[in-house]
C-alpha cells in the first residue's frame, strides 16, 4: 500500500511536503481536501488530525501531522543521500533551527500578513508587515552568517522546502524582496537549480495571487477561528 498524502492546493506546507515526497521518489496517493469543502473540519477527519489540519500523512497505519515533523520523518525513513537531512550533528541543529525558525515566526508572520487576508476577513496591518520584515532581515542575516547557497548549508535539505513554499506567497502578493539581496539570490537559485520541485510549487504563485484581487466565497463556511468575510 503505498503512502497516503492529504493536502489541499496552495498550502505551503503541505507543498513542502510534496517538494520532499517528490525529491525523496516516495510514491504517494494523494487525497486533495478542497479547503473550501471544508472536509478538514469534520469529525471524520479529525480522527486522522484532532487539529483538522493539512497536511497529514498515513504510512502504512502511521499517521503523522504537523509538516516538519513529517518531513524530519520522510528524510529519516526514506533516505536518499546525507545531505536532504544530514546526520553530521550541527549541520542536523541548523537544518533544526531553519525548521523552528519558519514554524514559529517566517511562516507566521508571513501567513498573517499575506495569506490570512486573502482568505479570510483579516486585514494587512501595520504590525503584521513589521513582523514580517523582522522575519526577512533575519533569515537574511543567517543566509549572510552561514554563507551557503541554501537555509542551512551547501545543499538542499528539508529546511528549503519549508522557506520556499513560505517565500512564494510574498511573490504571490508581488512582495518586493529587494532590501533583502541574499533571500532573493537564494530563491532564485533554488528555482533555477531544483526545476522538478519548483514546478510543484508554482502554480501556487498563480492561485494566491489570484485572490488578491478575487476574494474566494467562504461565506458558507462555519470556521471555529477565523472570521469569515462577507460575500
Ligand atoms: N503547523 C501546521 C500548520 C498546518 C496548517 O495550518 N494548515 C492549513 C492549510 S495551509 C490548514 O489546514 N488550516 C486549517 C483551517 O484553516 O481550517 C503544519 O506545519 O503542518
């Protein structure tokens, strides 16, 4: 039985985790949750995720959530070289940190100022672009300390995947990224040199920034958090 993927499109982290799915040659069957058929949210599937969040894998019986916890999994499960998540302890930490880092403050920042407002009734604050452009001016600070091509080192790991489904929604909105030259040579590079991954990854880009200008109709939708606009 091959390896269960639930997803949703455009979701940053289950594209990271499609993008590792893909590198690591892991065959899966995907299970497309239309985020606007609010599948996610039923009792059904909270018992795969009481968080009624994507992504989520089942493995054989193992069901896992949260997308860095599933990605430390398929790199340790399905080895394929050692370097995507590598064993050397402080390569491994940085790998570690990159994960945390978007978890609790690159991704954050930049779900609450750029992809919260598209879907829901939220809007672009003040405070959410200043944290956003802290989180910048700090990934950018490790690219310049580390002074590697990619997150953590030389090679992809599965921190990339994590920073760059995060970054594409700043391109989605048309973000300029230019006062922050090593993020946007590191995008670029990882683009130019990963066309397989990238390709599962851009037309995200196209989705998102879609809405921008064509709010989706969630009017329907009874969300346990988030305000729903009013159509
Ligand atoms: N920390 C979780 C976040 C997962 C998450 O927030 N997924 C979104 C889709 S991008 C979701 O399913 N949200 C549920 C909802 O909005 O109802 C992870 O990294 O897997």
């Amino acid at each position: 039985m091959s390896l269960k993927f639930y997803s949703t499109v455009a979701s940053p982290p289950s594209l990271a985790v499609q993008q590792c799915l893909t590198y690591l040659d892991v065959p899966f069957e995907l299970e497309d949750l239309l985020y606007t058929s609010g599948r996610h949210m039923s009792e059904e599937f909270a018992k795969i995720n009481p968080q009624k969040e994507l992504p989520v894998i089942d493995d054989n019986g193992f069901q896992l959530s949260e997308s860095n916890a599933i990605l430390q999994y398929l790199a340790d499960k399905y080895p394929k070289d050692q370097t995507l998540y590598p064993k050397d302890v402080k390569e491994r930490a940085l790998v570690n940190h990159r994960l945390c880092f978007d978890l609790s403050t690159y991704y954050k920042h930049i779900c609450d100022y750029a992809v919260n407002p598209l879907l829901f009734d939220y809007q672009k604050t003040p405070l959410s672009l200043k944290l956003t452009r802290i989180a910048l001016s700090n990934f950018n600070t490790y690219l310049e300390r580390t002074g590697t091509k990619y997150a953590a080192t030389n090679n992809v790991t599965i921190a990339d995947f994590q920073l760059v489904t995060s970054t594409m929604c700043l391109e989605a909105i048309k973000f300029d990224l230019s006062d922050y030259p090593l993020i946007q040579k590191w995008y670029s590079t990882y683009k130019q040199e990963n066309p397989a991954l990238w390709k599962i990854v851009e037309p995200s880009v196209q989705i998102l920034g879609y809405l921008v200008n064509n709010p989706p109709d969630l009017s329907k939708m009874e969300h346990p958090i988030h305000p729903i606009r009013k159509s």
